[in-house]
C-alpha cells in the first residue's frame, strides 16, 4: 500500500513510475519467495480533484509494470477519498511446493547474503532531495534516479528451484530491519559483518557529500530490493554458480537465538546492531 | 476499499462491524459469480494516533468475517497515512469453470430478478441519521441497525450451479445503477417495472417519514447486498425451486440495446431510468 505523503510525493514522481514501482515492489515480494507473479488486484484511493491525466497516467504505469513481469490485472476497485492518494496492489505468485522459500527457514551456521550493493536507492533519494533545496535545477547530473526498482526474479528462481537457500527476503526496510524480519522469523541470531557491507562508489561518495557514515547507509537505506539470502555455507558456490553475473556478497552469519542481532565492528568487536531502518509505519 | 469519511464514520461504527462489513461486501461480489470465497488479503492505512483498540477491534471483525465466510487471510500490508482511515479487502473466491457467472451474459428476452426486498440499508441509515439529528439518544427503537449485510452465497451457488442465469450482479450501488452496470457489459437494454419493484412495509413507511418516493428509494438505495439476476422465464421455476425460502421478485426484462435503460411506470408508460443510484466514488 503506497500512500502519498508517506511512500511518495506527486510534486517528486511521475504517477507513471509510481505504478511502475507499485508492481515492481510486490514483486519483488513474490520473488523473495522463490515465486513468479501471476495476478493482480488494483486498488485507488483518489480525492475528488485529481487530474484525469494523474490517474492515466499512473493506471498505464500499472499496465506497464505488469506487462513487465508476466503479470494479469484482473480486478481492482476505485474509491472517493478526502485524503492522500492511496494505491494498493495486490500481486499474487506460484511457486512449486517444494521450490518455496520463507523468512522462517534460517538455520544457525547459515550463511547471509546480499544480492548487490545496499544503500544506492537511499544515496540517490537523499541527493536529489539535497539538491533541489539547493535549488540547482541546472544540475547536469543524471535526475531520473531509477525510482522503479529491478526486483531479483531470476536469480531468485535459481536460488529456489535448486533449493539452495534456507530463507530469503527482499530488502525493502533496509539490511538492518530486515535482517531483524528474518532472524525473528526463523527464531536466530544474526551477526552483520560491517566491513563486509558491498557499498558502491558512488554511495560511499554520496554519503561523504551528505556527511553521513556509509555503513550506516548500506546498514539502514532502504528501498534497495535486493535479496538476502541464509543458506548454509556448502551451497555457496553452487549459489554463485547460479546467480550467474548477479554478485553474492556474503554480509553475515546466522548465530543462536540467544546472541540477538549483532554488528561486528572492524577489529572484531560485536556490538549490538541498533534498530532502525526505514519504517513503513 | 472503504475509506473513512465516504464510506463509513468512525465516529458511527463499531471497528469490529467494519471488519466484518468489509468481508461481507467483497464475498457478496464473489457470490454473485457464482463462486466460494477462498483467500483474503487486507491492506489498512492508518493515521498514527489511531487508538491501538481501533485497529484491534478492526482486525478482530476481519477475522470474524473471514471464518464466518470459511476465508483465510492470507497477507496484507499496513501503512501510514495522514488521511482517512482506509481498508483494502482484496477477496480471491474460487468457481467450477462452467459455473461461472458475469455480469456480461445477459440477453433480450431474459427476465430480471432480484432476491430480496430493496431500500431496506438505504432507508435504515437515513432513519439513524434523522433520529441523531433530533438527537433522540433515548429512543428503543432498534439501532443495531444490521450494517453487516447478510451476502447471498447459498442462492448463488444454487443458481449457478444449475447453470439457471445467464448473467448476475450484487447490488451494492442500488438497483438503478447496478442494472445499467449489468445491461453496459452485457450490450443489452433493460426495462424495470416500477410497479414491481419489492419494498418492504417499514421501508415504505420509513420513505414517508422522510419525505422520499419509496420507489425512488427501491431504485436508489445502495447497499441492499441482494443478487440481480438475468435468466430465461423457461428457468424461472426451476430457480425459484433453487432459491428455496429466498423469494425471488421479477423487476424486469431485458431488451435490445436500442431501448436504452427504461423504467416502466404504473399505468405502461416507459421513461428512460433517471441516472443515480449511490455513487462509491
């Protein structure tokens, strides 16, 4: 569920990738899950006063996003509202049985994974956000910022249909409250390695610019939609085999429950990871 | 999608009859085609100082619904607004493929029926409203007020699978709207025999109290939840077999699209259905 004000801002996006993003981000869910999107149900919460062209606009993004990833609109409802615009979409998936990956799975000595570096959405959004208060509209630099989200569903199937991974996730709160989703779930323990965090260039650049430590970035930007992945350490190379031109970083370790979620510090020392992350709520 | 403020008032409702109301809508639609519902997903946007005991109540009438109507809640979402209070039910129902109905099969000659007597919510909730406004708290009469409509799903599964109707719908936006929603996509006309129309003796005395037509109220009340069928007359019996206790009120008959939506009055004369019925958006 997107709500504006809250998920987006229609003065920042156009209602076009907003519905591009909507079907990109469930499924993203779908695929984190060893699954393939099927359906999906649609639902719009507009006030009175939007612009025909907003909601042609965002229903083509839909249609777009759907075309994209196989998917059919087969329902949806439209309603009256006096608040923000709210879009809910629902995506349905298939799995094999036996192919289907949960968050509950991770099992102590796992492995964890990363599919790609972490931090990138959030460096972009904070830049963009930074420069237009500094009103630099001028800026040459590339704007668009990929706002629609390139979900992991391939490498994903590869994952789940050689049922290599105890647990998978997508990162959409960030490392930290995700890792925390999935530990919860599966009743472990987890230590994130900080050094070990993949950061790109470019993101470790932007959070220099933004006077912001980089491993907090990787740690806690959300939006990435990439993977996490427990598996046990013995299938890692077949994991890598199948993932193809994808990276698996390896970030963490899954540990008993009664270690709690930890952050290990260059030098060795394993603090307590802080809570945060982008909440949804 | 029911949104505060346009579909219900906090202030009016019982959160648990919300939740309840919201399963009851969604498998009426499901009933009317023929079909069981099976899975639900509820999204719920909320404003932050939303009462904990709000959101309680309000997931506790879901649950209900859903075992009253044999539904697993499967998924969902909840996120921040700074608007209205707003419900998402996305219900999946499942249907034996030759025993599928739409809303689309209707044909020329097909009587037009309906399950139950209309006007009843319509005529119900302006009462309620009139009565708050004289702020007559100490009157006995009942004010329960049945807000969870009772949907048809025994008669449609009956009907359908006979394979008795060639088209049906549920009447959620009042018999007006809803016949023109059925003729549209089945590329019909229709007639409604004004004098036929089934109310009810306290709507009828309600609709005089406040000063309406009760016919204009059969017509118009929204949210009666009753089924508004299409069969051949030769099925007529046969579906009244089906339908048991349920009494089924013919209010009409299909015509070639070239005459349009009419209503017929008392005495023969035909006038195009004046638009209007209870608009969702």
């Amino acid at each position: 569920m997107l709500v504006e004000g809250v998920h987006f801002r229609l003065e920042a996006i156009d209602p076009l990738e907003l519905g591009r993003r909507a079907l990109a981000i469930s499924t993203s869910d779908i695929a984190a899950m060893g699954g393939s999107p099927t359906f999906a149900l649609t639902s719009l919460a507009l006030p009175p006063d939007t612009p025909l062209s907003t909601t042609d606009r965002l229903y083509r993004g839909i249609r777009d996003g759907a075309r994209r990833f196989g998917v059919s609109v087969v329902g949806g409802n439209v309603a009256r509202t006096q608040g923000p615009v709210t879009l809910d979409v629902t995506l349905l998936g298939a799995v094999p049985r036996d192919e289907l990956v949960l968050r509950s799975g991770a099992q102590v000595g796992d492995l964890l994974l990363v599919t790609g570096v972490l931090g990138e959405a959030t460096a972009r959004r904070l830049l963009l956000e930074q420069r237009k208060g500094e009103a630099a509209a001028e800026s040459n630099e590339d704007e668009d910022g990929g706002v629609v989200p390139e979900p992991r569903i391939a490498l994903a199937r590869a994952i789940a249909s050689r049922q290599l991974a105890h647990a998978m996730i997508d990162l959409s709160d960030g490392l930290a409250g995700d890792v925390r989703h999935l530990a919860r779930a599966s009743g472990v323990g987890a230590v994130i390695d900080e050094e070990n965090l993949p950061v790109s260039v470019r993101a470790r650049r932007a959070a220099e610019r933004l006077g912001l430590d980089f491993r907090e970035l990787a740690l806690n930007g959300g939006e990435d939609y990439e993977l996490l992945i427990a598996l046990p350490e013995d299938r890692l190379s077949e994991a890598r085999e199948a993932a193809g031109e994808v990276p698996l970083f390896v970030v963490g370790t899954v540990v008993a429950p009664e270690h709690g979620i930890l952050v290990e510090r260059f030098g060795g020392a394993r603090d307590p990871l802080p809570e945060g992350g982008w909440s949804h709520f």
